[in-house]
C-alpha cells in the first residue's frame, strides 16, 4: 500500500512537470511574488523608509538609521505579503479553485473545487438530493415558504430570511469586487505595454495599447463601473499633447456604447430572496458567472473594437514620452490603480468573512424553524392522541 501511495506522488510530479493538468482543471495561476520595491514601496508604505532602507536617504526626517530602516522594511513586507498571499489563495477558492503550495487550480465547469482536487458535480448530486428530500420533509411544515407573507412568518423564519437577503446583497458585491479587480489587473498590464512601446518608439504598439486603454476606460466609466477609472488621465494628458490622437479619441470614445456587459441590474437580484425564494436568488447571483472571466472577456473585446487611424511622428512619440514618462504620469496612475485594488482586496476579505457568518447564522436560524416545527407537530399529534379516546367513547 505504502509503494502505491508512492507511485502514486511520483506520477502526480511527473504529470505536473510535464504540464497535464489535473482532472477538471481549467488553468492554473501562481502566485507570484510582488516586487518589494516596485509593489510595495511608496504604495504600502511609505517610500521614505524604502529609501533610507536601500539608499540612505531620507533616514533624518524617519528618525531611522539604515540598518533600522531596512529591518522595519523587510518586516512590513513580510506582513504584506502574507496578506497578498492569503487574499490570493481567497480569491483562487472564491473563483471555484484550490491550492496546491502556490498554486491555484481553477475547476472547469461541471466541477466543483474540493479541498485537493475538481470533483465532478455529478459526484456530489446523490448527497446533494438526498439532503434536499431532508430538507423539503421537514421545510412544508414550516413558515420558510414563499407563499406565506414575510411578516407572518415565524420569528426564526424572518430572521432566516434577513440574512439571505443580507447574504445575496455581500454576494453581489463580491462578484463586482472581484470582477473590478481582475479588470484592473488587465489594465495594469495594458499599461505597462504602453510604457514600453514610448520608451521603445513603437508607433504601431504604442496606439494598440492607447486605444485598448481608452475603450475599457471609457466603457467602465458609462457603465457606472469604477475599475479603470485611474487611467482617464493618461487619455486626457495624451490629448493634449498630440493632437492627431485628440481627435481620433473624441470619435472613438463617441462611438462606444453608454452600457455594457459590465452593468448588473441590482434590483433584480437584491432582495429577491423575500420575493422569490432563497434558492432562486441564489441561482440568480450565480448566474452573473465567472468574474474573472467576464473582466477577462470584456477587456479582450477591447481588441475587438474598430478604432481610429491616427498616425503620430516620432516628434509626437517624443512629446508623450515628455508628457508621460518623465513627469510621471504613467508611474501616478499606475500607483493609483494597485492602490484602488488593494482597497477593493481588503473589502473582498472582510466580505467573505462577512458572508461566512451569515451562512452560519442563516444554518442557525433555520435550525431553530426546525425545532420550532418539530415541537409544533409532537404537540399536534400529541391533541390528536387525547382527543381520539373522546371520539371512540361518542
């Protein structure tokens, strides 16, 4: 048994190396380690600290020596990074994903992540109906029916209620959060490509990525959405330096659509729980999808969007790398954007947290109907019993 086992881990390492993914695996992600000082000095901390840490500078106005400064540094990057490293490891199992060290495995449809693997959903129907009968048993004798009106329902039942109401409201929320997050990610990205291509003088690459930049900034911003908002500077600087790309962006902006796939009619989804029940309101906030894949796709069709010739000389070129570059436009926005993300993190965190108690509080909750209803149905029977000897003696 001991020899199997032991095949058994060898062929997975083997499989690993050699790029098989798992059953029911989609696509994997590391977590990759951020950048000390590109991702986290000047943007966790302060970059003071950093600089007396790694340069020698600035120690007088921290009151730090060097040495303290770089201790202190290295300390609160560690701590970070613990974070980073939990939220990422959230995010994967929020995403229908597990961990495996540092890596996440996402589950392809008709897969739900375990915790060492994608178990298939037709695997876990059996427990699943099994533990619905259970529930309807006992479920139509009690207030938790959407026939019976909110407020004459039981005590436990409105309680049960408010906190999936509650529960769906955070669930929503989190969808957005990570879609807006993921949305962020692809613009840091298209951004970084941009800066590449005025420092390199690529005139074709450079308006690739200007255009991209500009359709999901504008897109986001009609849509109400707040992921890409950080960039609208980098459109409005750009503008004003060359004026063959002010007016193409007029057009083109002109042309993209007040909404778009971005935009979720909340009234249909809060507070459906009252009107339609709880389970159709889950289903209806799971079908807003994959957040990740709906950022990834919303930014990709970005690609797919018809744009404007505009065809700038390298004197251009050189006024955007002025523009931009130099006085640190592309560095301020781009500080701005992971810094909005680490907001919209900390609140995804706090969230799940938040959901996770209601589910607990929603389990109670209906627990006590349970009772309640157990209790109700021995004392029925119980009246029915004590009556029926008066019935036979008539």
């Amino acid at each position: 048994m001991r020899r199997l086992i032991l095949v058994s881990a060898v062929l997975i390492l083997f499989l690993a190396g050699c790029g098989i993914k798992p059953e029911g695996v989609s696509r994997t992600e590391d977590f990759e380690k951020p950048d000390i000082k590109d991702e986290f000095c000047g943007i966790q901390i302060s970059f003071q600290y950093c600089k007396c840490a790694f340069h020698g500078q600035y120690c007088d106005e921290i009151g730090m020596s060097k040495k303290e400064a770089d201790k202190y540094v290295q300390e609160e990057y560690d701590k970070w990074l613990k974070t980073a490293s939990a939220d990422f490891a959230s995010r994967c199992q929020g995403a229908n994903g597990y961990m495996d060290d540092y890596t996440c495995n996402y589950c392809d449809s008709g897969y739900t992540a375990d915790k060492e693997g994608c178990l298939a959903d037709s695997d876990a129907d059996t427990d699943a109906d099994e533990e619905d009968e259970v529930d309807a048993d006992w479920k139509k004798y009690s207030d938790i029916d959407n026939a019976i009106e909110p407020t004459d329902r039981s005590y436990e039942a409105q309680q049960a209620l408010a906190a999936y109401n509650s529960m769906i409201a955070k669930l929503v929320e989190t969808f957005e959060l990570s879609r807006d997050i993921e949305i962020e990610n692809e613009m840091q990205a298209g951004l970084n490509e941009y800066r590449q291509a005025i420092v390199q003088n690529q005139k074709t690459n450079l308006l690739k990525a200007f255009w991209r930049l500009s359709w999901v900034t504008t897109s986001t911003i009609k849509s109400g959405v707040q992921a890409g908002s950080a960039y609208s500077k980098i459109m409005t600087s750009a503008g004003s330096a060359v004026q063959s790309i002010a007016s193409g962006l007029k057009s083109f902006q002109a042309l993209i659509p007040a909404n778009s796939d971005l935009a979720i009619d909340k009234s249909t989804l809060t507070g459906q729980a009252t009107s339609v029940g709880a389970k159709t309101a889950l289903t209806a906030v799971e079908s807003l999808g994959d957040p990740y894949k709906v950022a990834t796709k919303f930014v990709q069709s970005a690609a797919e969007a018809s744009v404007p010739s505009a065809d700038i000389s390298e004197a251009e070129i050189n006024i955007l790398k002025q523009q931009q570059i130099n006085k640190g436009v592309v560095d301020q926005v781009l500080a701005n954007s992971k810094a909005a993300n680490a907001e919209r993190q900390a609140k995804l965190t706090a969230l799940e947290a938040e959901i996770k108690t209601l589910e607990t509080q929603i389990t109670e909750w209906e627990n006590k109907e349970k009772e309640r209803v157990a209790s109700a149905l021995v004392e029925s029977c119980k009246k029915l019993t004590e009556q029926q000897p008066a019935a036979e003696q008539e």
